[in-house]
C-alpha cells in the first residue's frame, strides 16, 4: 500500500526539506522574476520555496497553499512577514481570481497532484498575461540519488517496492515531459533544465534516519516494514551507499525545472 504521509514537518525536514533550500535558491535565480510581484506558492509545504521567494526576490506578496495542516503550522512558526499569507488548499481547486497574480510556483508537488494537467491548468488560470508559471520536481528515476539508492535496495530484497517506487510511479518528472505538459497548456516560451545540489550526510545514520519518520512515499514504505525486513534494508544501504574513509555519504539531489509564460489575452 501506498503510504504518502505528508503531516508532520519536523520529519519532513529531517529528510529531504533541508535539501529543497539550495534547489530553491537556483530554481528562483533562473525564474528570474521581477521585484514587486505577486506570488503564489503551490503546495508550499514547510516554507522553503516560500521564505526564499521572501528573501531574495522583493515580492509585493506570497500566498502559499498546502494541503497539510501540519506543514502550514511548520510554514507559520518560520515565516513571520506581514506580505506572506498561508493558507489549507489543494492545486485544483486553486482559490484565487483568474488573471490575479504574477508568478504561480510550485516545488516538489506537481507528481503528487493526483491530476498534474488539471493542476497545471489552475496555475494557468490565475496567472496574468505575461506572468510566469514554473515548478521543479525530483528526478525520482535518476540523479534523486538519497532516495534512487534507497528504492534500488528495497526492490532487491522485495521485488513488489517497484510499485511504491517514486521513479516508476511517476514518469511525468523527466524534463521532456514536464515541458509538454506546460506546451499542453498553452504556457509560451517553455524552457526546462536540470538542478543539481550536493546531499552529503556525515555518517549513515544521518543517511538512514529521516527515513523512519514516515513522511513521504520512501519513509512510509520503511515505516510499514517489520522490523526483520527494515533491518535487512538498513544493511542492504550500508553496504552499497557509497561511503567515503571518514564515514560520509556523498550524493547528488537533481531536480527538474520547467518554466513558462502565459500569453496575452
């Protein structure tokens, strides 16, 4: 069964929000926004994209939306700027006029949209004419590497995981479909590129311990093992994550960017 736990934000942080702050940074670098807009912050999570937008791009405003009451709350006790308005609410249904903001972003959320064209097409909608819509995702089957050595484990001791694996599960995160995606919907210069940022932990358990606090699709899947097969996993990692003299993981975290402008009425 699919375990997609997206509640508590501490967790999350632990496992990969501390790497979503560097992505952020070069995510909004190549954005490239102007200073004085309006923006919206798709499935904003614990903050991260959120309180970059804040510190580096002079908004006029941030609204950040999210499903999960636990990571609002998170978001809140971080960001505390009377521009930034969070709020519960789904890509879908976004709640916001049509036309009415600048520059709609979204990070890491698009594939758990459960439909990533009706999504995208919200995003659309509320965007000005010539403003600029934009997400990134991880490369789940590639260079994610923190979690492609995880799932590459888990499938050798347990086939079934295939099914669980974010790399199998969602093949729209590779960069030539996310940039049809945004073509199918009418977005006007599409451009995609890759993110790469360094993920090194300084022992295996810095490796291995965010991924028993159940947040997201790997640590749910480690959370439901027993604890035979979660230490049989656990094992498996030490031996094949490629570990340096002093005990430290180095690794890569790729995401894949995509951005667009919505065209004049």
């Amino acid at each position: 069964m699919r375990q997609d736990t997206w509640a508590e934000g501490d967790q999350y942080e632990r496992y990969v929000g501390r790497w979503s702050r560097p992505v952020a940074d070069a995510f909004l670098e190549w954005v490239a926004c102007s200073p004085r807009c309006s923006w919206l912050d798709v499935g904003c999570g614990t903050g991260a994209l959120t309180l970059k937008i804040l510190e580096d791009c002079s908004p006029r405003s941030i609204h950040g939306i999210d499903p999960s009451a636990g990571f609002i709350g998170h978001a809140r006790k971080k960001i505390d700027d009377a521009r930034v308005v969070l709020s519960e609410g789904g890509a879908e249904a976004i709640p916001f006029e049509e036309e009415s903001l600048d520059a709609v972003v979204s990070g890491l959320v698009l594939n758990f949209v459960p439909d990533p064209r009706a999504g995208l097409a919200e995003m659309v909608r509320v965007t000005r004419p010539g403003g600029t819509v934009a997400v990134y995702v991880w490369d789940y089957a590639g260079k994610m590497e923190l979690m492609r050595y995880f799932w590459d484990a888990a499938v050798k001791l347990n086939p079934a995981a295939r099914d669980l694996d974010e790399g199998s599960r969602f093949p729209i995160c590779n960069l030539d479909a996310l940039c049809a995606l945004f073509q199918d919907a009418g977005l006007e210069q599409v451009e995609g590129r890759n993110i790469d940022v360094s993920t090194k932990f300084k022992n295996f358990d810095d490796y291995w311990t965010p991924f028993l606090g159940g947040q997201g699709p790997a640590p749910g899947y480690a959370k439901g093992l027993n604890d035979s097969d979660r230490e049989a996993l656990r094992d498996l990692l030490m031996q094949t994550l490629p570990m340096e003299s002093d005990g430290s993981i180095a690794l890569i975290a790729r995401a894949l960017a995509v951005k667009g402008v919505r065209g004049q009425a």
